[in-house]
C-alpha cells in the first residue's frame, strides 16, 4: 500500500478568517515596534492571547482578548498607528463572525 502525502495547495484564498489573522499580526508588529510606550507589555501579552490557537478556535475567546487590548489602547499614551490596527482588527473580526454566521468561512 503506496503512502499519499498531503500536498501543499499551489495556491491560497483570501477570506475573512486570514485578513484576521493579517490583521493581528500587523497590530502585534505595530506595537512591538513602538515599544515601549504606556501600556505596551499588556497589550502584547493580550495580543498574543488574541492570535493564539485556542483564540482562533473559539472567537468568543479573540472577542474578550481584543476588548482587553482595545482599553488597554485607549488609557495610555498608544502610538496613532497602534490605534489604527487595534481598529482594523475589529473590523476583520466582525466580518468575519458574520462571515461565519453566513457559513462562507469555518
């Protein structure tokens, strides 16, 4: 019996869940390159929680991680750009829950 192993797709569709995670890792960017700065170290600690993998698997989790990170934002003196992200990422969460609602991404 001949193994088959899985190959790699030759090429990727754009959808929600990974402008998501685009998003996230933009913010995660964004921060670290302008740390430090008030607030800074919790907001990465809650950002890596937010692009964990038990995160991805439960959006109710990501939603709670990105509330904390959003407050965190607004009570210290956050970079322009920092905010930019934090805001974009919640717009990519949002399309993708209804996304998700409207069973075009799992």
């Amino acid at each position: 019996m001949k193994k088959r192993f899985q190959t790699e797709p030759d090429h990727y569709e754009r959808s929600a869940v990974s402008d998501l995670q685009g998003a996230w890792e933009n913010l995660r960017d964004a921060t670290a390159k302008a740390h430090p700065f008030d607030g800074s170290e919790r907001m990465l600690f809650h950002i890596d929680e937010g692009m964990c993998w038990d995160s991805i698997r439960d959006l109710k989790r990501m939603q709670e991680a990105l509330l904390l990170v959003r407050n965190l934002s607004a009570q210290g003196k956050t970079p322009e750009e920092v905010t930019m992200w934090v805001d974009d990422v919640s717009e990519c969460l949002d399309e993708a829950l209804d996304a998700i609602k409207k069973g075009e991404a799992r």
